[in-house]
C-alpha cells in the first residue's frame, strides 16, 4: 500500500535558511503522526509542504503515491487546522464548518445538512448559530476541527493544534484528538513542540532539529532508544552521559543516555556508584534529584545525574551521601554523535 505521504529527499531553503532540508519520511494510511521538534526546526514548513502552501526548492512529494508537484492546495486531500483556529468572526459556526463545501460548491441544504453532522460528531449540537466570539478555547478547536473534517480529507494535517489551550483542557483534547481519529480512521499529522504530547498521543514521532529529521520511531523507540544525543536531550528527561560516564556505568567508553527513572538510590554502603544530593525537585507524583557523582573538589569533576524517585520514597537532603543502582538494559549506547 502506497504511503499516504512521502518525502524524499525534500529540501525548502529560504535564501540562506534551511528550514526543512533533506528530509525522507514514509507516513502511513491511518497514521497518526506526531512531528516534534524545537521552534525553528522546520516542523510547520513539513506541514505547509504537504498542505501545498509551500513549494520544495528540491525533491518529491506524494500523497497516495502521487506525486502533488504543481497541485494547488485545494486540490490536495488534505485539510489542515491552524494554531490559532483561523475561524471567520463575523460568520455564525455553522457557516464557519461549510464554508469549504460552500467554495466546493456543494448545495446549500447538504452543506447545512453535513455541517451539522460534524459539529454533532465533535459534541457541538446546537452550537451552529453561536458567532466564534460566543464560544470558550475548547469549543473553538472542536469547531476548527469539524471544520476541516467536513469535506472528508484523507490526511488531516494539525499546527500546535492544542498551543492555546490550558493545561487541563488540553490533557482532555489529547484524549479527544486520540479518539476522533479512531473514528474517522483518517491519517493525522500533528506538529508539536511538546514532547509528553508527542509521546502520549502518536503512533509514530520524528524528531526535528535543524531542518532535518534526526529519528523516526514509535515513541517508545524514541524514548528508549534515542538515535542521537539530541533525541536523548529533547525527548524526555534523559540523562547523557559521556563516554567516561558510560563507562562506569559499566559500558563501553562512548556517549550514552540512560532515564532518570531507571535509577535508584540504595544506601552508600558497598553500593556500585556513590554521589552527593546536589538538590531536589518536587515534581507531584514524583521528585526529580540532581546527583553529583563527582570525584574531585574542582568544578569540572563534577558530574551531575538525574534521579527520579518514585512518589511516597523519602527524599534525601542536599549534601547527603547516596549510593545508586541502575536497569543495565536502561543504558541506551548512542551510534551518532
Ligand atoms: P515553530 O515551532 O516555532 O513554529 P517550526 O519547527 O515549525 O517552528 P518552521 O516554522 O518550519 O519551524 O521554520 C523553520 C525555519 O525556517 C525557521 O528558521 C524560520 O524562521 C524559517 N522560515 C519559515 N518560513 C519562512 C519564510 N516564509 N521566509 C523565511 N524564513 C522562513
């Protein structure tokens, strides 16, 4: 089965920036495809590109094995949902959700008749008269949502989808988001620079930085087995360890990364590896410590290492003498610098 959009060897410079340069990526039909990755790595131009609001300065684009090469984005079956909604204010909602079947050219009655069904589908019944304005940050996202659903696209493409909304309302999204696309079963590309959403809500995540793709992986391939000492940095919490490090961690002497949560604190005594609390951070449902394993009085013997104790372990002061054991298979070896 043809991907329903690929890359190869894609390339969008503006004069000197490289915004999204070399990229090959195979996204599958039913996907739901999170692209993450510091501002400025290139994640929105990657959406624009399949959108068709930007043109490749090189390379292939297609969606369903068709090359999209010259097809304006209209023509294109995908339809995108912007940060900020985009929503018309002075047209009511119902207006807002068929304005595309209505440049379509789709009769009115139909236009009205499907408008209604996608806004039922995103809990908004009787909502169709409101004017945006009328409406909470919630009730706007599912109406930009019903809106680029309404006319069927086969790829819906999602810019920081849910950027503007507060921490609790988004956590909710997520579930939503996760479950409207069980059921319409189309393909979902999202961009964000969130990781925890990133990891929680997609099938498969490629990690951006610079303009290029640095891994592509289900996130718990991301997560456990970063490729490059960025994706350690930028996915998670992860500790990066350098070679001297790895070592005494019982590896070979190259550049590693192993998760806060796969250590643990046991008394000092006879204990593998022995550090000082440096300092500790309640986090809620855990508490994140900062661990010198350090070895002399000098500044640049000092190697600090992240520790989460789980919740309900009691936590040990600054400057307390703790030994650490640690998951083996946690260690994760890095091939790429
Ligand atoms: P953010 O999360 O901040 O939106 P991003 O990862 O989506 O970041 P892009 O918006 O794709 O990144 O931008 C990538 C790079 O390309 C940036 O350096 C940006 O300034 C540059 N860029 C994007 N669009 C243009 C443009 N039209 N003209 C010039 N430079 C651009």
């Amino acid at each position: 089965m043809n991907p329903a959009v690929s890359f190869r060897g894609v390339s969008r410079h503006f004069g000197e920036v490289r915004a999204v340069d070399g990229v090959d990526l195979d996204i599958a039909e039913g996907e739901f495809f999170a692209m993450l990755g510091p501002s400025g790595s290139g994640k929105t131009t990657c959406l624009r590109l399949i959108a068709g609001f930007e043109t490749p300065t090189a390379g292939d684009i297609r969606l369903f094995g068709e090359s999209v090469a010259g097809l304006p984005p209209y023509r294109r079956a995908v339809n995108t949902v912007f940060q900020d909604y985009a929503l018309f204010p002075h047209l009511s909602v119902v207006d807002n959700v068929a304005y595309g079947l209505m440049i379509a050219g789709v009769p009115k009655a139909e236009r009205r008749r499907r408008a209604e069904e996608a806004l039922a589908m995103m809990a908004l019944p009787g909502y169709g008269s409101r004017r945006p304005s009328e409406l909470s940050g919630g009730q706007r996202q599912r109406v930009a949502l019903a809106r680029a659903l309404v006319n069927r696209p086969r790829v819906l493409l999602l810019d920081e989808p849910l950027g503007a909304l507060d921490l609790k309302l988004r956590e909710q999204m997520q579930d939503e988001l996760k479950a409207l696309q069980r059921k319409v079963g189309i393909t979902f590309v999202f961009v964000t620079h969130d990781q925890g959403e990133a990891l929680s809500m997609a099938d498969r995540v490629a990690v951006f930085n610079e303009g290029r793709i640095q891994q592509v992986g289900t996130p718990a391939e991301v997560y456990g087995r970063p490729r490059t000492r960025f994706v350690a940095d930028f996915v998670g919490s992860s500790n990066v360890l350098p070679p001297a490090l790895t070592a005494l961690f019982g590896g070979p002497p190259k550049w590693a990364s192993l998760r806060p949560e796969a250590l643990r604190l046991r008394p000092p005594e006879g204990a593998p590896i022995i550090g000082t609390v440096q300092g500790a951070r309640y986090l809620g449902a855990s508490t994140r410590l900062v661990v010198d394993l350090g070895t002399g009085p000098a500044p640049e013997d000092r190697a600090d290492i992240a520790v989460l104790l789980p919740g309900g372990e009691p936590v040990p002061q600054p400057g307390a003498r703790v030994g650490l054991t640690w998951e083996p298979a946690a260690l994760h070896v890095m091939g790429a610098a």
